[in-house]
C-alpha cells in the first residue's frame, strides 16, 4: 500500500515548505523567487475487476468523498465492493498541505498503478517508499528525535554557556528552574556567535522554563542571565532517515577525521531533500543539489532523496524563470538528472522527468542569439561563481553548460528511444560556435567573454571545458600550461567551484592535487575545530573572521553540504569506483591504493557494496550485490 | 490606508476556499474543476521621498520581513525612516492563506499605489474597500454574526421539530440541558427534509450540549430524540455587510411578496462572491454569476461583489481550462464584463481585465474551425441548459455567444483606446456563418447544429439570437411566430433559461409575458409556502416532490440565487431603470406605471438612486446623485 498523490506535488509541496523555513535575528526569509503550486484538489482513480465481494477503507488528507461507480462515502468508513467490475475514485481536496490519499483493504489498495487526475491531465500516481502505512501520512516528516544534552556547561561574562559538542537541528528547551523567570536564549554555531548577543543569528526573548522552542540550527547556547547552578538546557535534534552506506578508515587520522566530518556534515544537510546550510539558508538550491547527488552516490546512494530533490527544484512542467532565477542552476539541474541516471539506470525517472527536460531546454533556447549563445535575461542572474569575471557579454561558462545539456538531451532521447530532435546538431554547432568565437589562440584559453573585447581569462570556463568534455587533449594540455597551472591566474576560492576544480583534477589522474587540498583545504578547518565543514574557509583570517561572510560578521554557514565533498572525491578517485554503464551493471573498481598503507572502506553501489582493504601491503576487493 | 496583496489573489484565494466548502451527507465535495492558485510568496514595495522622519509599522499576514532600503525589520515592530529617499520594500510568504500586510504611518502607509511583485511580475497591488484597517484582515470574512431563535417547536415522531421561519445561513448549536445526552441534528431547507434522518443533506450525529456545529444553511432543526420541554437551539446566521439600495412596493400584494422573497433569497446567495446556492453547490458558477450581475445592478448596486467575483471565476491571466469547466460560461463572463462596464463605467477595471479577456479569448479562438464556429474539446462542457437539444456537432447558441464575445472585445478595445485586434471582422465573418449554416428557411428559425442535418429547434439559440442582437426586426419577427410563440417547440423549464427568455421578452417589450411569469412562475411557489426561491419549480409536482431534483428527493437548492431575478426584471422593466452611457451617465428611467395603480419603489444608479412613486394616478420621478 502507498499514500498517493498527484505526481511532483509533494516534493512541490515540501519543497515549499522547506524554502519558507529560513529565519534570521526574528524574522522570517521566505525564498525570493517563483515557486511552483501543489495541486490543491485531486481525483485518483482504478478500476476493478473483482472475483468477490472485497473491503477498503480511504485515510485521506484533506476534504472529499469516495465514489464506487459514482456512488459516495466518506473517507475512513468500512466499504464493501461486490464482485464484477468497478470504478473507484477518491476525490480530495486540501489548500493548507498536499492532498493525498491511501487505500487499505486486502485487494483494492492504493499502488503506484493508480491514476491521479487534477482536471487537466491524468497521470500515474507520485508515490514514495517514505509513506506506506496509514501513519505517517505525507504530511508529516518522518524525522528521528534524538534526545541530545549538553556536553559541558561553564560561566561567561555573568551568564550560562552551554556546548552539545556537535551541531544540533531541533528544538532547544531551557530548564530554569523557576516558573517565574523568563530568559534571553542565544544561539551560536560558534561559541563566538552564542556570546555575541547583538549580532547571533537566533535568539529567543522571554523564554520560560521548559518551552520548546522552534527548529534551528547551533552548536552553543549561551543564556546571558542566570547561573550555572541552577540553570540547564536540552535538545531534541531531527535526524532524517538516511543509511550511511560508506565507510572509511585509512592510516592517514586526519584524512579520517576529515571523512567523518564530511559524513556528519552531509547528514545534517540532507532531510527530505538536499539543502545548502542548516543555519542558512536551508533553501533547496540547485548548484549546491548538484553537488550532493556526487557525494549521496558515495554515501547514502539513496536514490529517493535525489528524486525528491530534482523534483522539488524543478516544480511543474510549464516553466518561466529559472531555478532559484540562476541560467547556469537550470542547466545544472539537466546534466544532474544525466548523473543520476548513470548512478540508477532508472530509465523510468528519466521518462517521468523528460516532458520537464523538454520544457527546461525549451526555456533555455528561446534565450539564445544568432550564434545559439545563451544570455540573460531581466530578472535572470548568471551566477557562476562567486568571483571576479568579465560578465559584459555573453559568457563562455554558461555556453559550455549549454552545450553539455544539449549532449544529456541528446543521451536521454536515445535512452528512453525518443526520435531525433537535433540536439547532437545543436551540440555540435554550438561547440564550433563555442571554439571559434571564446578560444583565444594567443592566450591558449577559454576568455570569459569576447563582447567586451577585454579577453580577460579566468578559470572557470576552461574548468568546464575539460571537465564536461567540450575539448580534446590538445586544448586541455594548453589551458592546463596557461590557465589552471598558472598562478597568475587568479586561484578559485569558492568550496563551489572547488568541487568543479577538484573533480576536473581528479578526471585528468591530477590526485596529488586533490590529496593536497583534501589536507590543507579541509585539513585547515579540522585544526580550527570545525565538527562540521564550513560554507568557506581562508586559511589567511584569524578568530572570529572565519565566521563572517556576506558583510555579516556570522553570515557563515559552518555546515554546509557542498564542503562534503570529500567524500565525493574519495570515494570516486581515491578509492576508484564509478559506474561503466548506467545503473552499475558494468563498473570499474581502480583504487589508488599506492596513497595508502592500510585501507579499510566501504564504497556503496547500486543494490550492492565494495569492500577495499589493504593490510601489509595486500589489497583486497570484495564486490556484493542483492 | 489598505490592505495589499498581488492583484486578483485575494479573490482566488477565497474563491477556493469558496468552492470548497460544499457538503453532502457526511463528506466535504471540492468543486471538480482545475483551481487556479494564489501566490505563496510575494514582494510589496514603494519608493518615498521623505521630506522628514516618519514612523510607520507593518502588519503582515505570513513569515517574512520589512526592507528599508535593504535593512531588513521584523513585522510589528516600529521603524523610523530619516528624511530623503527610501525604499520600502515587504516579503511575505504563507502557504496557507492570503500573504498580505498593511502599513501603519503617517506619510509612509499602504495604499493602490503600492506594486506588489510575485518574482515574475510587478503589478499595482490589490486592495478592498473591505480591509482599511488592521483589523479585520484580508483573511477573515467581515460576516455580520445575526443570532437566531426558532420560531416555533413541536414535537414529530417522538422527537422535537424546530422552525426558525426564514433560511439560516450559519452555525447551530443545540441545548439538551444534559451535558452527559448526545443528540443527532437533522437539519432540513424544508420541513420534509429535516424529518428525513435519511435522506436529509446534512446530518450531525453525536452532538453535545452546547456545541457549535459548522456552517449550514438550513430553516428547520430536527432532534429524533429528547423532549420539546427540555431541548433548544439557537443560530447564528452570517450575513454579508451589503446595503439593500432598492425598495418596492405596489398594490399587488403577491408582487410584493415575489419582491421581498427575491431580495431575501439574493442577500442570502450574496457573499464575497456570488454563490448558486446556500445549501448547495456553494460553488461560483460563471452561469449563475452572470445573471447575478444583473439582479446587483437592480438591488444593491454593489461595485465590488461583481468585481470580486468576476476575478475569482477567473483565477490567474494564464488560462487552459473553461470556467467550471463551461465553455458557455467563458463567454458568460467575458459579455457578464461588459455588461458591469456599463452597470460602473469603470475603465479601470477593464483595463485590470483586459489581459485577462485576451488570454480567454485566445483559448476560445484555439478551438475554432474553419468556419469560425466554437466545438467543445476533450473535458469541455457544452452547456447551455438542463434540455433536450441536438448537441451532435457545434451549437447555434454556442456561435451566437462566441459572436458576441467578439463584439465585446470590439468594444472594451475601444473603451481601452486599443489598436483594432480584429473583433469587428471577427464578428461579421462570425455571424454571416451563422446565418447561412444555422438559418433554416423552411422552419424560418436558428437549428441547434446543421452538423447532425436533423435540423432540430430549440428556443435556446433563437432566444440568444434576438437577445444578444445578432438579428434584425424581420428574423425576430420570424422567430417569434415560428419558435417562441410556436406552443409545439418544448418551452423553456429551468429557471436559468427563463432568465434569458424573459430579459428578451423584456427587450421586445413584451412585459406581459413577464408579468404572466411573475405571477404563475414565482407566485406558484410562494402559493407552496416559500420564504425563499427555489432552484427550480414545477407546478405539477406535489408534497415532497418539490424538493427533488438530479435523482436526490431533497436535492434541490430551496434558495437559489438565480431565481431572485424578479428584482432585475422588475427594475430594468416594470420601473424601466437602464443606463444609456456606462456608469450611468445618461440613463433612462420610462416606468410602466400601466401596470401599477399605486408605486412606491426605490431603484439603484451609480453613485445614486431613482424614486419612482404613482398614488391616486399620479406619478412622481424623483432623482438624485452624489
């Protein structure tokens, strides 16, 4: 049995949910772009053939009735259907949560081969294995409660600071002791921040003595009246129900340290779908998704969380603005659905998501010149990169995205065995476009932009080249001699566009370049403390400047999903494992077990596991599949 | 100072809501048509040039915050903007209701020249003569709460039978004065229904002293058990703040009687928006609004009930399905617009409209043919009435609304100071198709379809024909003596299409045709006993078969917003009360005080009213205006 639901609408419905749950210093930061509408009234409907008479009973979430051959009961009331042919639809309709329904009786039971119509279109049924008994019902979260307590209590400045020694999501109690007193609570993913009653992110007035506040992320409490004495504090952190699927031990403590770290960051980070941060922004973003679907096939390799997220991110199929209003986040989104189906061979998704693809490639076409270069719009933010970059014209970067997306519609066609379109075509024509009009033979580089006329050469788009393979060893051994091993290029400082860097990196063998950042970047962080990885680090601030960002001197995230990344960078490099054909049925296991003298890890694939180990000197594989 | 939100969802949002509140023995019945949405998120704004401090504070209906020139302020809280140039800018998000806020200051306050920007548009917001304070707000529906008694209570079958004596539209509560006893409610329209624990439409079992129970539209209350001397009820009837801005009284006590029933029975299917019926559906039917337009003009002449729900039948400017799924009643709304155009003058409106009337207009010309004629695609419902007629190819009466619509577009265009779009040609291509496919010389009438070649009359398309204009004197002349004076064509028998037939008996000056259904038609049901009129009535049914209709023994509406079209025949015939410019600018006041030997009545204008007034023969016409 599963609850049912109009397909898209509960990851539309969640989604929303989630990008309305940002809060900071007392008000409340709902996402700023569109965000598509879950349906609000529905029918599902299956017909019958019987062989005698049979039960059900309909749980629904929201108002209707249920109707055998047109005749109508409501909901949670015993029905008996008699033998022969029927007709059974069930009409709900909900404006404040996602209508959905779920059918219990030993035949007529509610599957994934149920209709759902919305007056528009019917369409199978959207379904998830999270919802398959009448509680929970898809309304609800099915979050774990960890009960947590602080780890140590100690006096600051005439007040109480209270450390769980990890990073909590949940909800925070104080115990006063007194029923009279009512306390100031302020939060801190940093003890700096929990101290800084002015400028913390969250703080709560007039606590009284044992109320439950709202979810939020921290680490610190700090509750400036009060003394230790008297006064304590507990938690209950939300752990959403993901199985770690990896494992990772070496000889290396602070390449471990770091993987731990990263496991515990990415969990904190993924619920019902990816987000950036647990303190900020909590929003479904989809270059920051993009990356989790790399580090969830080395982890979780849950493919349900990626589905709900592609989902969420991409609403219904008639599309106007971009996702999050980002050109490159659109295309992101299409290559990342090509990803996840060489992560799953899940041919059925990729046919549920195509009329969406259609509809996304259609939005990003009608957008382009003459030259099939794509540019922005009012309203559009060409993003990239948080860097400095000639964006007066049309950009290299954002063509080579396009490009890619004009190859995965080309990949997906055939997979699904769609007739020719002429994406190969547009590929192709794109990427002569592409070398003719970016590449600057003087400077053996992708330039920016050439509207400006400024040639001006960063390492973004010649990343992309290589990484998405736009170009050919000839091209890459150039960019590599003047652009990405040429420190007057300026570095990449983003955990962003590291992960596009590194991965690149590792695609060319480069892993003693990975290696080293692994332990300077990430090793840089450990030594600062970090219990999870942060949203940025520069290695060059000190104290409380590693908390500041967006001129804000607590802007910073310090768990945040897209600094997981080693796990991605492990995983698929380190260790060697990567599909050879969608799906896992064919794939290659190639550790570089030379970087190690001891090996003992775990590498999930799909329906199965790799288990590399190396101990004096011998190296052991063991593959299982279901 | 206004309450704002994004233009038009304040009416789709509560028009959900709306069609989402019919009830049916036990289960809720969610209107079945594609609803459009109202946004979840949404940006007001505005520039001010300040020429010192001011104060202001935002209420909000929703998460988000206030931006004063990017600074963000939580709602409620007071905030103080210094001289010069700011902009004030308020994001709202809520899933679950209207987002909406109101600005509290001396200079710096909400009001129509707010924009308010849904990430895809910026539009001038929307606002409600309704919401100027900060309470109520836009969520809540400013109801007048009436308490009510029953008139009378006798004991029936052992149980207890309320009469309240007039239609209640609100909640019930029962005392048993026992707070250990449960009691079931019958609740009846009729005394038949409320005795029928059966088959009556609203049943509540298990019900306690004291205990309010939802809204219901009902007059009697029966209790199966418990005595007359121990049990009692009240009521609390929800009325809708309109003014009754008509009066009528003559020396016909029975039309007095129809007067006073229609203008009860419209009050009580008058709410935010105009609804068929109290009982049920409780849904916006198009159909029925259009000929609620024209009893408001004639009874409350209220401005903003048409607009409202001229708005919330329309939903958002994109548009794919027919209102209530009718293509009919498209075009309903599209001439019902033009018709308020000159019931208000209001170019504003229009122009609110008018992409609105395009977009509508465009998916009625997408399903065209050759010919110009209108089909009905897959999930259209070609309507027109509850009769037998030809449907076996495209409808007469279907070209002749959709004829029309072309001439009003060639209107509102002009209003608008449009560039020509067409219409006009439209028009004539329209109607000389028309003529020559739909005229049939022999039977000297419009045929349902030529398609069918059974050559079928109705009166349906030979009434719009003359009533929308599309024939001149020697083809209505025809008509007449052919079709509508003709006793073997089936006479029209719902009171929907009575509405058309006798406005056309109206135009062509026939009001003793009128006067005849006035006093058969609407006498014969105050003659049954009613206090309000009745979805439909036939004089040769007896008992309780009054009440039945669609197959349901009490199925039938007992107060029905399009039988109260006594007022507007009354008004727009008898008192002869019509504007002969939009908004009343000239208008035509030509009494047929013939049929009156003493007149007292009152009749609406804009912004003013006629008194029309004949004793001992003489009569008095007195005007006046704002």
């Amino acid at each position: 049995m599963n609850w049912i639901w109009y397909p898209g609408d509960f990851e539309i419905y969640h989604g929303m949910l989630q990008n309305f749950q940002r809060e900071e210093r007392g008000y409340g930061w709902p996402a700023y772009w569109k965000m598509d509408d879950w349906r609000k009234n529905v029918c599902f409907s299956r017909d019958y053939e019987l062989e005698r008479d049979s039960r059900f009973v309909v749980h629904a979430q929201g108002v209707g009735y249920v109707a055998v051959d047109g005749r109508k009961y409501s909901f949670e009331r015993d029905i008996t259907c008699p033998a022969g042919k029927h007709k059974i639809e069930i009409y709900v309709g909900n404006m404040a949560a996602l209508p959905c329904a779920c059918v219990e009786g030993d035949v007529i039971h509610s599957t994934p081969e149920w209709m759902a119509d919305d007056f528009r279109e019917c369409r199978a049924v959207g379904y998830s294995p999270l919802y398959t008994e009448a509680e929970p019902n898809p309304n609800q979260i099915p979050w774990r409660y960890v009960p947590c307590k602080p780890v140590s209590k100690r006096e600051v400045n005439g007040g109480v600071l209270f450390d769980f020694g990890r990073m909590i999501n949940g909800s925070l109690k104080i115990i006063t002791g007194d029923k009279a007193q009512t306390v100031t609570v302020a939060y801190g993913e940093s003890e700096a921040e929990a101290l800084d009653l002015k400028w913390c992110y969250y703080k709560e007035e007039n606590t009284v003595d044992g109320m439950w506040l709202r979810k939020r992320a921290f680490r610190y409490v700090y509750i400036p009246e009060g003394s230790t004495e008297t006064m304590d504090c507990e938690a209950v952190h939300e752990e959403f129900p993901l199985e770690v699927r990896a494992s990772f031990h070496c000889d290396d403590a602070l390449l471990n340290r770091i993987w731990d770290i990263s496991v515990e960051t990415f969990r904190l980070c993924s619920g019902l779908f990816f987000i950036d941060g647990i303190k900020r922004d909590r929003w479904i973003w989809s270059g920051d998704a993009y990356q989790s679907y790399f580090v969830n096939q080395y982890l979780f390799f849950d493919e349900e969380i990626n589905k709900r997220t592609i989902r969420a991110l991409r609403g219904n199929t008639e599309i106007t603005q971009h996702l999050n209003t980002i050109v490159d986040y659109s295309m992101l989104w299409v290559i990342g659905l090509e990803n996840h189906y060489w992560m799953t061979g899940d041919a059925d998704f990729l046919a549920e998501m195509y009329p969406k693809l259609e509809a996304m490639m259609a939005l990003l076409m009608k957008q382009t010149n003459e030259l099939g270069f794509i540019y922005g719009r009012e309203r559009d933010w060409i993003y990239i990169d948080w860097a400095e970059m000639d964006k007066d014209g049309v950009l290299c970067a954002e063509q080579i995205l396009l490009w890619k997306c004009c190859r995965v519609m080309d990949d997906c066609g055939k997979v699904l065995g769609k007739p020719d379109a002429g994406w190969a075509d547009k590929a192709a024509m794109l990427k002569a476009n592409i070398l003719h009009y970016f590449w600057n033979e003087e400077k053996q580089a992708f330039i920016d932009t050439y509207e400006s006329g400024r040639n001006n050469v960063t390492r973004h788009a010649n990343i992309f080249a290589i990484l998405f393979g736009l170009v050919e060893a000839d091209k890459t051994e150039a960019i590599l001699d003047h652009v990405l091993l040429n420190d007057a290029i300026p570095a990449i400082t983003t955990p962003y566009f590291k992960f596009f860097e590194l991965d690149m990196w590792g695609k060319l063998g480069r892993l003693d370049i990975i290696w080293e950042a692994l332990h300077t970047y990430w090793g840089g962080m450990v030594e600062k403390g970090a219990v999870t990885f942060w949203e940025q680090y520069d290695p060059t601030c000190t104290g409380k400047e590693h908390y500041a960002m967006y001129g804000d001197p607590f802007g910073k995230s310090l768990c945040h999903a897209w600094s997981a990344s080693p796990i991605y960078l492990i995983g698929r490099y380190f260790l060697g494992v990567k599909p050879l054909e969608p799906g896992y049925t064919r794939y290659d296991v190639a550790p570089h077990v030379e970087f190690f003298k001891e090996l003992h890890c775990v590498v999930p694939i799909r329906n199965g596991s790799v288990r590399i180990d190396k101990e004096n000197g011998r190296v052991n594989i063991q593959a299982s599949r279901e």
